[in-house]
C-alpha cells in the first residue's frame, strides 16, 4: 500500500543526481565572471604597467608616497626620488599608479 523510501528515492531517475549539481556549476560560473576573472586583468594590466617603468615617470607606492622614478634597476627594484636629495628603492611591484609617464627618446 505505502512505497517504501527506497522506491521513492529510485523513482527521480538518473537525471536526479546532475541537477544536483547545476547549482554549484551556476555559482562558479558567476563567481568566475564577477570576481576571479575582474581581477586578473586588473593584476595584468599592473603587471604590464610596472614593467612599462622607465626614468622619470612620476609614481605613486602603494603607501601612498609620490616620487619620480630616477633608475631602473635589474630584477624589481626601482629608484625613486621623493624630494631632492631623497631617494628610496622601491620593489616594482609595490608601485600602485603612474600619474606622468615620459615619452620615449627616439
């Protein structure tokens, strides 16, 4: 008379178990879009914009110093004179904008 909980359960089919997870497939694809994928082509352009770095750019560091980059070092380092006669290395990376950047010498 009464279906026992086992034939009630095989009674969704096999479809059952993917809906599962459309869900957790919808909330990624979501989270991709408004969160993950945002933000690598923010550290892309920065990446690209720091590697743009030559003499005489002026900058601001992610603690909020401006300075105008005096060399270039190898590897992440760069030089950056905050007042005359004051000068700082800074990692590249550390480096949040650009505000004048110099035109190339031809």
């Amino acid at each position: 008379m009464f279906a026992s909980p086992a034939y009630a359960q095989a009674a969704g089919g096999g479809f059952g178990s993917f809906s599962g997870f459309v869900p957790l497939i919808l909330i990624f694809a979501i989270m991709y879009f408004l969160m993950i994928r945002p933000q690598q082509k923010k550290m892309k352009e920065h990446k690209a914009m720091v590697a743009g770095l030559r003499k005489g750019d002026q900058v601001v560091t992610a603690g909020g110093l401006i300075g105008k980059v005096t060399k270039v070092k190898e590897g992440n380092e760069v030089e950056v004179e905050l007042a005359q006669g004051v000068k700082v290395r800074v990692v590249q990376s550390t480096i949040g904008d650009v505000i004048n950047k110099t035109e190339p010498t031809s």
